[in-house]
C-alpha cells in the first residue's frame, strides 16, 4: 500500500469564519514536552496549563471567562502545529479538545438517520438490501416522524399505529419515545483532532461518515460550548445486531472531535445551535466526490434535553463528558455499484464543517492501520506529573 502524502492545513481552512470566537483546545507541545490545553487568540496558541493542566480541570473552574481573560504564554502560532501535514508541525501536533471527559454520543435525533437505521435493523447489514427497503419504508415513515415530540401524546399515537402495522423498530423507540439513546461513543483520551487519521474495521463493508455538532459539559452539567465531531459508524456491523454497537461504535481512531470548542458568550449561544448548518464533503482516491448539509433546526430533541438524559442525578461525570448530539445524515449514494449505497475506501478525506465551529478534516485508514491509541489517562497523569504540573 503506497504511503499517501500528508493532509496538507493551514489555520484558515479549519477556523470558524465568525469574528474573534472563543476557542478552547488542546496541543501536543513539543517544547513542553506533552499536550496541554490551549487557548487560541490571533492565531497564537496560548498555553493555559498554568491555569488547569486538563481540559476537563479547565472547563470546571467556577469563574472560567475570568481565568482566560490573560490567557497564558505563547507556544507559538497554529499553522506551526499543522504545517508538517496530517495534524502536526514543527512545533507539535494538534489535538482533539478534550482528555479526560467520557465521549458519549446521542443516536437517532434525526429523523433522516432514524429511518436509515430501521433500514439497516431490516436489511440485517446487507447494503444490497438497502435501497429496496428505504422504497418501501421511507414514505410511511417519512409522514409520520417529521416534526413529530419524542414522547409526546402524538408520539404515542404514531407508536401503536406502526407497531399494528408491524413497523416498530427499537431505533423507533428511542427516537420518538421518552428516552433518548445515549451511548458511549468512545474512550476517555481516545479521541482524534483535525487533520488526524480516522479509523474503519477492516472487516467491515458498509460504513460511513456521521457529522455531528458535540456539546462539551463540565462535572456539573453545564454546558459551556460546541465543537464539531466524526462518529464514524459501520453499518453492517450495527444492522446484523444491535448488540454489537460497541465494536460498530468504538474502535481505534473512530472518534473525531474538533477543531476547537468554541465556548458559549455574547456572540454564539446555546441558541445558536439551532441555527446552525453542518456540511459534509468526502473526496476519494477513486474520483469520487459527494457534498450534502443538513440543518440543526431538524433535531428532535433540543440538545439541553439530551444533555439532561446524560448528566443527572441518577447519572455523573466527574470529569466532564462530550456529547455527540446525533448524526444528521447518512450518505447513500452508490459507490460500489448500483444498489449498494455509500461506503468508505481507504483514503477518503472527510470534512465535517459549519461557518461558527470551522471545518474538522481527516483522512480514512483501516483502523489497525492508524497508528495505535498508547496515550491514556495513566499515561498522561505520568506526564504531567514529570513536568510538574499537577495541582
């Protein structure tokens, strides 16, 4: 297999195109030896260890937007952490924004992704079943989900109608009833950051991108800002057994986050989020090109509800969570032939993008071709203990 050139980045193609965001991330420091969470401030990374050598010790501090208003020293400009390709630079590497938090992800809070995933529930991981089933399920379905309040009165009304007419899925259920999916997505400190390389099984034959905004949450449920996410999925894997969502879900290099969370302030709210229009584009070796949106507007649940199912009194995270807020759209175009949908090859670049969040690009390997996940939470305690940092 020919080793492909590095995925070539600057700063401007991945940053948020509004004015002066308020950015949050994390870097792997060359100079200090290990990474370290970093706020981004004309095109400087300032180093914030001093303040919270963690990214889940930063977002916790009680009087945040006080303790960033000096930042910290400089470690140097952005593009000198991507100028080397594929994430990294000169003066290190570019991260996922996160460490320690649990990545947890919502499913099916769309109701363009929940019919996919009744049709890949039918089609048992067969993608040649796929486009037969989506004819025969999506207008039925289509006309009863949009718009529709999970758990509502009309929601169970439109519940016992399907399960009479033998339409009732357990992706239905969670998508509509009163209990969101939430699902660990990944690993604490297992997460990729922009310009990284993502991870597909090896064993798998249908699988695809899945672009979703990701709220970032302290140990005390609020939620402070967003950033983008990759929820890499296998489909064939998922379709044959529900069961099997972990290995569908978790492998290495199948979470990518970034490029930065831009934290909530006067000039992007929680609010916003609904505004918001989140592209994805994916080039192949093999030609192939596709480019689709999706909008925020279209979630069915508001994202503080999910972040509610997650972290509550019944449920905690000490050390913070990111929350995937579900996938908008899967791609379905034919690739590999007629009737057989979309799937990656080895190669493809994926770019996850939205004008306030930037654009979060990473190309498609094998996932035991990516270089092994080694950098764990005990791996990073030992760090920063050997800089000297820990409070």
């Amino acid at each position: 297999m020919t080793t492909p050139k590095p995925l070539a980045l600057t700063a401007k193609d991945i940053l948020p195109e509004a004015p002066a965001p308020l950015l949050l991330g994390r870097v792997w420091s060359h100079a200090a030896e290990g990474p370290c969470p970093v706020l981004l401030r004309d095109g400087e990374v300032l180093d914030l260890t001093p303040i919270a050598p963690t990214m889940s010790g930063l977002l916790d501090l009680p009087d945040l937007a006080g303790a960033l208003r000096d930042g910290g020293p400089s470690l140097g400009p952005l593009d000198r952490y991507l100028d080397r390709g594929d994430g990294t630079g000169e003066l290190g590497q570019l991260l996922a924004p996160c460490d320690l938090q649990a990545v947890k992800a919502a499913g099916v809070t769309f109701a363009g992704s929940m019919i996919e995933r009744v049709i890949e529930e039918r089609a048992k991981g067969d993608p040649a079943l796929a486009e037969a089933i989506r004819a025969e399920l999506s207008e039925i379905l289509d006309g009863n989900l949009r718009g529709l309040v999970p758990g509502s009165d009309k929601a169970a009304e439109v519940k016992a109608h399907l399960q009479k007419a033998g339409l009732w899925s357990q992706y239905l259920e969670v998508g509509i009833g009163p209990d969101a999916e939430i699902f660990t997505k990944a690993q604490p400190m297992s997460a990729v950051g922009c310009g990284a390389q993502i991870g597909v099984h090896p064993g798998s034959h249908w699988n695809n991108p899945e672009p979703e905004v990701v709220l970032a949450l302290n140990s005390r449920g609020e939620i402070l800002g967003a950033t983008l996410g990759n929820d890499v999925n296998l489909r064939d894997f998922e379709g044959r057994s529900a069961l099997l969502l972990g290995k569908a879900k978790d492998n290495n290099a199948s979470a990518s986050l970034g490029p930065f969370i831009r934290l909530f302030d006067t000039t992007f709210t929680l609010e916003d989020l609904a505004g918001l229009r989140v592209g994805l584009e994916i080039t192949g070796e093999d030609g192939f090109a596709l480019s689709d949106h999706s909008d925020m507007s279209q979630i069915s649940r508001r994202p503080a509800d999910l972040a509610a199912q997650l972290l509550n009194a019944t449920h905690q995270y000490p050390d913070g969570a990111m929350l995937y807020l579900g996938t908008m759209f899967a791609p379905t175009r034919d690739r590999m032939g007629p009737g057989m949908g979309f799937t990656h090859k080895t190669g493809d670049i994926v770019t996850v993008s939205s004008p306030a969040l930037g654009r979060l690009v990473n190309r498609v390997r094998p996932c035991d071709a990516v270089a092994p996940w080694s950098f764990g939470t005990r791996a990073l305690m030992s760090n920063l203990a050997a800089r000297g940092v820990l409070k």
